[in-house]
C-alpha cells in the first residue's frame, strides 16, 4: 500500500503537498491558535509540515496517517530536526476510515477529501474523531473563476466542472453540513507556483539522474506539457484553500 511513485517523483522537493506555503501554514496555525496540548489528528498527512511545525510553534501533540512510505519517512526527519518526535507521531495507513482512538481537538484533513468521497464524506470522517467543541480542518480546491470550456476543466485536472465548487458554493456546502465555517486561509497564485513549479526542477533533476528508468517518458511528458497548462488554466482558474469548521 504506497501512492504511485510518479506522484512521489514530482513531490519529492515538497514540504507541503498542496498550494500552500510555510507563510500561509503559519498563517492557519496562528489564526487558530491552538492551546498547549491540543490533540491533533492529520489525514493523508504528507510529509507532516502542518504537524511538526505546529508541534513546535503551538506545543500541539498529534498523529499523522499516510499511504506514502516515502512521505512518512520525511515526516519522521522533519519531527527529528524540529525536536518534537516526542510530541508527534506518524502512521503508514489508509486514511479512509482511520478514526483516532481518542477524540482529538482538531482533525484535519488538508487537500485530499478523496478519503471520504468528497468533502461531505471527510467532515463525517473526521467527526469520528472529533471532541464536542473541536475544529475540523479541510482543505479543499475551488472555482476562482467560472471555466469556460472543458479544455480548462480538464487543464484543471477535473473530469466535469462539477467537481470542484466556486467558493461561496463551497462555504454554502458547509453549511448544509452542519458546520460554521469559522476560519479561512486561502491560497494566492504565488502558492499555485511554487507548489507546480516546484514539481518541475524535482521531475528534471530526476530525469536527469534516472533517464532510461519505466517512468521516464511519463515524466518527459509531464515536464513539457505542465508548465503551459499550469500557467494557461490553474494558476487562473483554480483557487484552493483551508476552511475551519465547527459544528453547531
């Protein structure tokens, strides 16, 4: 059980797995505010950025669960190098369906509601795990603009417009939920950039170092078509950010 390994290919440079920066993730975590202690839960956790930071910066405990061996393994470094291994710990496991065995104050599920067939599915998910008062976490893209054609819905990499929301369709959702939304941290087009482009020079570098390898010329392709898709659909079109949400 482990994520493709073209995806750990393209993210091998990333400390965060989604078009946030450490600013915006420092942003959420001082937004919130968290008490010492707080009990953290992190589905499909990455490589454990939001975790270990907070840990360090908040005095926050928490467990990370992953499919990616490869990501994990970066999780446990960045607690070691941050010295809050005592303080964090990280799973390898499908984070569909994992329920923390103790309520925890803030479960979070950051750009992959894939876990629960959507965000609807995610926020049942992480209220499994949720203590009465606690704060879900859900990260999750959104329409910046209307698509016009399905040429940008699919350089968007969406099958349909209908799988991504505009915002205030999104904000409405949670509300249907049963949530209050009470925080945001949105992603800005510098986030967009620095999360694709940084998925260049790691396909590059690897193409470089590894040029008759099974997965070269799916990465040659990736290497030659991502930059124009990302700067002609995503970076205008897609918008992503954290939502905080309590339930009523």
């Amino acid at each position: 059980m482990d994520l493709p390994r073209s995806f750990t290919v393209r993210e091998s440079g990333h400390r965060i797995h989604n078009p946030f920066t450490s600013e915006k993730l420092a942003a959420l975590g001082r937004a919130l505010d968290p008490a010492p202690g707080t009990a953290v839960l992190d589905l499909a956790c990455g490589s454990g950025e939001m975790l270990c930071t907070w840990a360090r910066d908040h005095r926050v405990t928490g467990t990370g669960v992953d499919i990616s061996t490869v990501f994990l393994a970066k999780a446990r470094a960045r607690a070691g190098e941050l010295d809050v291994s005592d303080r964090v710990d990280f799973l390898h496991g499908d984070a569909a369906g994992h329920v923390a065995d103790e309520p925890v104050g803030i479960a979070a599920c950051v750009g992959a509601t894939w876990i629960g067939g959507g965000v609807a599915g995610t926020v049942e998910l992480l209220r499994g795990s949720l203590a009465p008062g606690g704060t879900m976490l859900i990260g999750e893209p959104y329409w910046r603009r209307e698509p016009p054609d399905r040429a940008t819905v699919e350089g968007c990499h969406a099958v349909s417009r209908d799988d991504y929301r505009s915002l205030p369709e999104l904000v409405e959702q949670f509300g249907g939920l049963g949530c209050d939304l009470v925080e945001m941290v949105l992603a800005d087009q510098d986030g967009w950039d620095r999360y694709v482009a940084a998925q260049w020079l790691s396909i590059r570098r690897w193409l470089d170092a590894n040029p008759d390898d099974e997965l070269a010329d799916e990465m040659r392709e990736d290497l030659a078509n991502g930059p124009l898709r990302h700067v002609r659909y995503q970076r205008e079109y897609l918008g992503w950010g954290v939502f905080a949400l309590m339930d009523r």
